[in-house]
C-alpha cells in the first residue's frame, strides 16, 4: 500500500508534482497522476506542492483511535515538535496528546542519544565516508538511486525505530504511536514490516486535524510534562547541522564533518562524492534546514525562521544539558541493500529521437527544456515516455504549436469572416474571409476599432442574452451584406470574437422565392376570379337554353295532347 495516494477528480496535469519529484517517480497515464511505489523515496514533496489537493496521506489515526479504546498507547514525539504548533508553551502539546488518551508521552530524542553514539564510532570506523541515516528518505534514495554509495550508509536504525525499541522494552503491553513532521517514517515502518517497533504513525498534520475534530484548541491545552526527556543536544536533531552538533561536534580526528539538506543539495553531493579527496562524515536531510520542514507540518502557521528559534528556545530552556556517551546503550543495527531503480538508463539513441520527432523536435534548438512537462529536459521527457511514465501529449509547446497550427489552418480557409476584438474593439486577429467580405486589407485595421471601420457594431446585442453568447441575423449597411452571426464574449481573456457567415444569397434567393410565391397567388386568384365568371355565364347561358326548351316542349306536349282528343 502506497504512503501517498492520489484523487483522480482532482488531478488538474498542471505536472506540477513530477517538477518537485527528485526521482521523477510519479507515472501520468490517461492524464492522471500514478506514484510508482518501487521508484518512490516518500519525501512528500508531491504532497506539499499539489495545488489541487489531489494527494493524500495514508493514515493510521482511525487505527490509532481503536487502540486507545483497547489498551495503553505511548508516543514517541518527534523533537521538532516546539516549532510545529502555535503555542508559546511546547509543553501544550504533550498536555493535548493526553487529552486525546495517549498513556505516556517521551522524547524521540532519547533514541537520538543512542543513534548518536553509533555515530561517533563511525567517525572513527573504516568507512571511506559515512553518511548518516537518520532520514528514511535519504536512505531510501541511496538504496534506490545510489546503491553503489550504500556502504556509506551508517549500519545503524533511525531514532524514532531506537527510541520505539526502548519504549517496547519500559512498555511491553502498550503500542507504540511516533508523532511528527515526516512523511517517509511511514515508508520506513512499511519497509521494515517484519522488525519494527513502531506500530503507527502520525504527522503533526492528522494530530492538528484530530485536535480540531476532537473540539480541543491547543492554545488551551494545560501544559504537561514529558513522561522521559532527552539531553538537550539530542534535542537539536530536527535542525540541519543538528546531528552533527549532537554526535560529533566535539569529536577531533582528520574526517571532515558536513551537513546537506534538501534533496536536490543532497544530490548534487551524492553524484560527486567519489571525487572528494578526503573522507567525510556527512549529516543528509531531504528537507531544507531539517524535519522543522517536513511535508507532515504544512498546517503550521510558523515560518521557517520560526519553526527554527522556537526549536533553539526550547533546547536552551531544558535542565539536562549534556550526553553521556558512556552511559548510553547503542542503538540497534540494521543492514541497508542496494535497489537499483533506474529506469532511464538502458534506452537505444534512435527510440529517443523517434519521440523527439513525434513532438516536432528535429534538431536541438528545437529542444525547449523548458521543463513545463515536470522532466528538466526534452530528452529525459522522452525517455519517460519510453518507459511508459510519461504520454506525448505533456509537451506544452508541441500541443501549443499544434492547436495553433490547426485553429490557424480553420481561420485562414474557412469561408467564413472570423473578427477578434479587444475590450475596446480594437481588432485583434482578423482572417482573409473577413478581408473580402468587409472588402479591406487586414493591415489596415490591424489594431483598430471595428465599430468606426465599419460603423457597425453588432457585439452590443450581447448585452440582451443570457450567457456570453449570440446567435441571429444582422446588416451590414456599407456592404449590404446580411450576416447570420455567431457572436462571442470571452471573459477569461476579455475579448470578443464574431463569426460572420454571409448569407446575401441565401436572403436574396428567400425574396425572390417569396416574391414568385405572391405571383404564384396572384395569378392563381386571377384564374380563379376568371373561371368562376365563365362559370357565371355559362350558368347564365345554359338557365336561357333550358327555358326555352322548356317552353317549346311545353308547347309541342299541348299540340300531341289536342290531336289525340280530337281522334
């Protein structure tokens, strides 16, 4: 199960995730953002940089709330705790985790006096260097990227697995719950599955987000004492150079002694590290200036220089000020195994340039690098996309190119007139169809007001519909020109566009038809009109006739009646 998952209907590809990913392990597919789990370091900062909120955390709250109902739970509380609450009182902190029910409440800094120790003897020990291994993510990334450097990495487990092992030890019924800024620790008790001591995880986050759900204000919270404390040195491990202040500030010998935080500083070492002459002792950090600015601490209100002095003032205020190295147990081993996860390596030279081609990248000033797709440079985009971690498509100006390649061709060879304006109706694009329907030259009104051109202005009649858009018939009275119109507000650029379709023919061949239909009408109501009055005197005609027919048989019955009587 992944650390970090990610929420589909909000994933925007704005690629801002991969930009921040150090490993690139992030996989974009059907324009979704995948974290690749095997490639993933768990240093949060896709987490810190999604501007849509489409990650989240994995989390053990739920899970931690049931064990409170079931048993004692104890917290190992991460040192960089004073700097990661608005609270002038660092104690309130520990006062709201035993509001919440929580059985006991120590330092992890008392497994960072144990770590410490193991890293004094590295300062002494055979290693050409030894790197500190403090910070999961660190680790995680010299396993996976670095695995040549692996025997570099201090044979030694970090503070919070030291201090959960003590705590298993003083609580043997109770579960073990770290609280603190980093995301990776939840890697890290995942990776280490079958040996650890830590049964959950908990960033100052989801404590910040259970406090709140839980309707307590921590400003409010009675302070409370530690329930065990560390020195006031260890207390210096959330700040970078604090390891080292903490485990060999005070050790003489010919090692050099150097701090690096923030992935990309920590890279920038790690591939010229074989190139130093001498032999190190380097304290690594993913994050910049230490755990204060872990991406589990994103709620807090403090800045950076905050976070820091609040940590500082804390330490100068404690009573247990120094570290007995004598009097403190190491902390348990662990092995680190190389896990080669380099996945842009191996691809042929001609698979490349075939991607490259597929997005319009023929030579290398063709190559942006402009970084817009999350990758730093063309060809390593094209080797993600070899991979399968990448789709064609996340090249901004290739798709820029080839939508304005394709709106340019619609513009230029539809027959139709298309008119960009500004607010002000200064022409802003204006194609050939509109050049000899307007019968002008685009360099001539290039910039101009369209409305005084062409003393028209047929964009007002946007003010009388609903939406941004018009659809009707219009005049143009210079050119005689009817117009079916398709007229446009854009508000997001704020400017309009007209399409004018000129329909003259279609109008004068609808009058024409018009005017042969009232002919039509006309002549069939003269032929009417005329066939009724032949029908009038042919009626007239035949009444005559058939009068004097009725006559003359009237008369020629009387004659053939007379004659029979006389016989």
């Amino acid at each position: 199960m992944g650390v970090i998952n990610f929420n589909k209907a909000n994933c925007k590809n704005c690629y801002k995730c991969i930009r921040s990913c150090p490993v690139k392990s992030i996989r974009i597919v059907e324009h979704q953002a995948q974290i690749v789990e095997d490639l993933c370091i768990g240093c949060g900062n896709c987490f810190k940089v999604c501007p849509q909120n489409a990650k989240q955390v994995a989390s053990d709250v739920d899970q931690i709330k049931g064990w409170l109902t079931g048993g004692p739970v104890v917290v190992s509380l991460a040192p960089s705790f004073p700097g990661s609450f608005n609270v002038t009182e660092p104690l309130r902190v520990v006062g709201a985790l035993k509001a919440l029910g929580f059985t006991a409440v120590e330092e992890t800094a008392i497994g960072a006096e144990a770590v410490s120790k193991n890293y004094r003897l590295d300062y002494d020990g055979p290693k050409r260097h030894v790197i500190t291994t403090s910070c999961p993510t660190v680790d995680i990334m010299v396993e996976k990227y670095y695995p040549q450097l692996v025997p570099y990495l201090s044979e030694v487990v970090s503070p919070m697995m030291a201090h959960g092992a003590l705590l298993k030890e003083k609580y043997p019924d109770a579960r073990v719950v770290f609280v603190g800024p980093c995301i990776s620790k939840k890697l890290e008790v995942q990776e280490q599955s079958q040996n650890t001591c830590i049964d959950g995880v908990m960033t100052f986050d989801e404590l910040d987000l259970w406090l709140t759900e839980a309707g307590y204000d921590i400003r409010q919270m009675p302070e409370a004492p530690l329930d065990s404390q560390a020195c006031n040195v260890a207390r210096f491990y959330p700040l970078a150079g604090g390891v080292a202040k903490s485990s060999v500030s005070d050790v003489a010998g010919p090692r050099r002694v150097i701090k690096i935080d923030g992935l990309k500083n920590c890279r920038d070492f790690l591939d010229n590290i074989d190139q130093l002459e001498e032999s190190y002792w380097i304290e690594m950090n993913a994050c910049l200036e230490g755990c204060v600015n872990g991406p589990g601490n994103t709620h807090s209100p403090l800045v950076q220089y905050e976070r820091m002095e609040r940590v500082r003032r804390y330490v100068e205020n404690v009573d247990r000020d120094f570290f007995d190295a004598d009097a403190v147990a190491q902390a348990p081993q662990r092995e680190y195994t190389p896990q080669p996860m380099d996945i842009f390596s191996g691809i042929p030279e001609e698979a490349i340039v075939e991607i490259l081609h597929k997005t319009g990248k023929y030579q290398p000033s063709d190559e942006l690098n402009c970084g817009t797709c999350g990758y730093d440079s063309c060809r390593e985009k094209a080797a993600a996309v070899y991979r399968g971690m990448a789709e064609i498509d996340m090249c901004l100006p290739y798709m820029r190119n080839r939508n304005e390649a394709v709106s340019n061709l619609i513009i230029a060879t539809t027959p139709n007139a298309i008119a960009v304006l500004d607010r002000d109706y200064r022409i802003l694009e204006f194609n050939s169809a509109a050049e000899q329907i307007f019968a002008v030259s685009k360099n001539d009104v290039m910039g101009r007001d369209f409305t005084q051109i062409f003393d028209y202005n047929p964009f007002t009649k946007l003010k009388n519909v609903e939406g941004n858009t018009y659809s009707g018939r219009g005049y143009y009275f210079q050119g005689s020109i009817h117009f079916m119109e398709i007229l446009t507000y854009i508000p997001e650029q704020d400017m309009y566009m007209g399409i004018f379709v000129d329909i003259s023919q279609e109008i004068k061949k609808e009058n024409t038809f018009r005017q042969m239909q009232v002919e039509t009408l006309e002549m069939a109501q003269k032929v009417i009109d005329k066939q009724m009055r032949v029908a009038h005197e042919i009626a007239g005609l035949l009444g005559e006739t058939t009068a004097e027919t009725k006559v003359t048989l009237t008369k020629l019955q009387k004659i053939v009646t007379t004659e029979a009587g006389e016989d």
